[in-house]
C-alpha cells in the first residue's frame, strides 16, 4: 500500500492539490485546466474585443469571466466588472445590476451615486451603511421603462472616464432577454411567448448595449454569456443584428490529458490514490470532458471508496461507476437541466418534437434524415414543419446537444446520450420500426 502510493505520488509531484467545489463557478486555487484560454481571453480583451463567451452548459463559461476578472484586478491595469443578471428580468432591473457591481471601485461607486442622486435622496440613512438588497430596492423603484436608458448612458460615461479602461462582464444576459421577451415566468410557464412588446423592449435594450459598447470603444469592453445561448434568442425574436458588435469565443471541453490532471489533482486533494490508467479510464469514459461532468465523476469515485473503506480507486471501478452512479438517479438529477432547458428556447410543440428527436439519436444511433421526415409525420398540426425542424436542429447543436456527422446526426457528449437513452428509451418506438402511412 504505502509503495503504491509512493509510486501514484511520484508521478504527480508537481501537481498541487485541488478540493472540490459544489457551487456555480470557480476561480482562484479550485480553478483548473484553463490557462491557454484564459491567456487568449485577455488577450482579446486587452485589445478591445467585445466578446460573446459560448460554451454548451457546465463548461465553465462563469468560472472563466470570474477567474480572468480575478487576475485583471490583481495586474491592476484594468477595472473588472462582474454583473450577474440572473435575476434581472427588465433592462431597468439590468441597470441597476450593472450599478450595484460598482460598489467594490470606491471613485466609480461615487460617480455611479450621482447618477441617481435624485433617487438615492429618499433614503434617509448613509447609503454606506445599507445592505447591497435594501439599495438595489431603493434604485429599482426609481428606474422604469422610461429612464433607464438615460441612466444608462451617464453610467456608461462614468465607466469609459474611469482612471483605467473597465471591463464589464455581463453573465446571463440571454436569462435576461427571455424574461424580457416571454415574461418573468418563462421557465416555468410553457406557454410563455414572444410578445411584440418584449421584442421591442428586447431589441431596444440589445440596440442600447451596442451603441454604448461602439461608442466607448477602448474604454469598456463588454463580455457577455449566459447558461442558454444568446444568438438562438436574437434570431427567434428577429433581432440578431443588436449583436453583430461581439465576437464569439467558444469555451471547448477540456482535453483528455487535463481531465485526467484534474481526477488526479482532487485525489491529492483528498488523500486518495488513483493511479494514472484509473485517470485515464475516467477521461476515456466521459470521452467529451466537461469539466462539471469529470468533477461529478470523481465525486462518485470519492463516494465509494468511503462505503468501501478503502482509499485506493481502481480502473475496475469506472465502468461500474459509470453505469450505476454517473446514470442512476443522482446523476439524473445533475443532468435533468438539460431537458429543462429546452423549454427555454423550444416552446410547446418544437420542444416536444425536439425531445422526440434527441430520443431518436440517442436509442436508435445517428439521428438521420429518414427518420427526421418519419418522426415529422406525426406533428400534422406544425403548419410548417420543415421550417420549424431546420430551427429546432439548429438550436440543438448550437446549444451542444447535437452535432452533424455527414448527413446525420449524433450526441456531442456520450454521457448526455447514455443518460438521455436511459431517461427517455421506455415505450419509445424508434422511427425505423414505425409503421409506413
């Protein structure tokens, strides 16, 4: 045993322990396995790219602005702005969050009170003694539909005359949109649409962001991402060309080498030993290595060496740890997201019939164009069914559920499919097996 550990240990020296971290995002010590992107992202930022950050869901798109905002205060040279707008549903509400991140820049957060002297005036007590919820009431009860563009722009003006250029890193901007274009309640009403009225507030707050992001140029760089994809939104809603000023930066899975650092880096951190070939089988298994997805493995690892007692993880474990724990209940729950955020973008029908096609890819192989057109014939009451699946093939591989092989179609992660096929696969008549009409 102490041999074997000795051994393990040897071969991984030089990497530094990494604890686990069961929040949103990571920065800091947990952080790992990004150093190339991260270079690249600051290098575009540096150069004044307005950035639109994708990645299919638990890549670490919210850890790598927090990480890059973390390192751009400590070189110094520039201001990092972190704006959550998750809970944003109005472009009124996204004002006040830009306003509130300027609260930890003493001389911004200064200039930011003068914008909304006349409203802050109501408060009777040291805007510095209140508790960051108790000022974001008080500026949200001053903004409405009518103001906060003006505001806006006087807190855009601040930000470009700031003592260094500032970068403003807008995370969940697409939440924001969908709740301007379909209501408050989008995620959890089914039959949320579109309105007119929210296209319009929606295109003119993405009209804003443009124009100020043009305007300041070289002075406030604006980064934005979000859990769903930005662009399947604008185009849903007619309004791409709000976003034509950012440029994409795709945030790949990790390689197989740094999934297999990273097993072995939690190991160290819990005093467990894997061997490298026990790395290797995890990062093989997984094949597409999500980060979330390789730390939910080690977990599960972690997991049964404390039932059985024992703190050496074998390679015979993976597969069993896989089928059982990765694709049981508990993982179920870690991956139910990604049906439920379906609804996000695909409403009623053109959700159901993209669930109907991911169930087809994942049971029956390649999702191809045969059974595309079979799978069609059973929505008659889609007036143009050929439109709407051309928009529902397009959201799924955007979105990193789908990608094209030839002409077919196939999983871009082998655990969403084995999950997706275990879910989904009882009852389910794949379409070579249907009846002819």
């Amino acid at each position: 045993m102490l041999d074997l550990k000795h051994n393990c240990f040897k071969q991984i020296r030089f990497m530094k322990p990494l604890q686990q971290s069961f929040g949103n995002w990571v920065d800091g010590a947990k952080f790992w396995g990004r150093e190339p992107e991260i270079e690249l992202f600051s290098a575009k930022v540096r150069a004044g790219a307005h950035l639109l950050l994708t990645a299919q869901r638990r890549m670490g798109k919210t850890s790598l602005m927090r990480e890059a905002a973390r390192r751009i205060e400590i070189e110094g040279d520039r201001i990092p702005l972190f704006v959550d707008l998750q809970k944003a549903a109005s472009p009124a509400d996204a004002i006040v969050e830009l306003s509130l991140a300027t609260r930890h820049y003493a001389p911004l957060w200064a200039k930011t009170k003068s914008v909304f002297g006349n409203i802050l005036t109501s408060i009777r007590e040291n805007v510095e003694t209140l508790q960051l919820n108790e000022v974001s009431v008080t500026l949200r009860a001053g903004l409405n539909a009518g103001n906060w563009a003006a505001k806006g722009d006087e807190l855009f003006v601040h930000l470009a005359s700031a003592e260094k250029p500032v970068v403003l890193l807008l995370d969940e901007l697409p939440l924001l949109l969908l709740s301007i274009l379909r209501g408050r309640d989008f995620a959890t009403d089914p039959s949320a649409q579109i309105t007119s009225e929210g296209r319009a507030a929606a295109n003119s707050f993405m009209t804003w962001l443009r124009a100020c992001c043009l305007h300041h140029q070289n002075r406030v760089t604006v980064v934005v991402s979000g859990s769903v994809g930005l662009e399947p939104i604008l185009r849903q809603a007619a309004i791409s060309a709000s976003a034509n000023h950012l440029q994409a930066f795709e945030l790949k899975p990790w390689d197989q080498p740094t999934a297999q650092g990273c097993i072995q880096a939690l190991a160290l951190g819990y005093d467990l030993i894997i061997a490298p070939e026990t790395a290797v089988a995890v990062a093989r298994r997984l094949d597409y290595c999500v980060p979330h997805h390789v730390q939910m493995f080690f977990d599960h690892l972690k997991d049964r060496c404390v039932r059985e007692r024992t703190l050496t993880v074998p390679a015979e474990w993976v597969d069993a740890v896989y089928e059982q724990e990765m694709l049981g209940v508990r993982g179920h729950v870690e991956l139910s997201h990604y049906e439920e955020r379906l609804g996000w973008v695909l409403t009623g029908s053109k959700k159901i019939l993209a669930m109907e096609l991911l169930t087809e890819a994942a049971v029956a192989g390649p999702l191809t164009e045969v059974a595309i057109a079979i799978v069609a014939r059973g929505y008659p009451e889609e007036p143009k069914i050929w439109e709407a699946l051309r928009e529902i093939i397009w959201v799924l591989e955007h979105d990193g559920y789908l990608m094209p092989v030839a002409k077919d179609y196939t999983f871009v992660s082998p655990l969403l499919r084995d999950w997706w096929r275990k879910r989904h696969s009882l009852g389910y008549i794949p379409a070579a097996q249907r009846p002819a009409t």
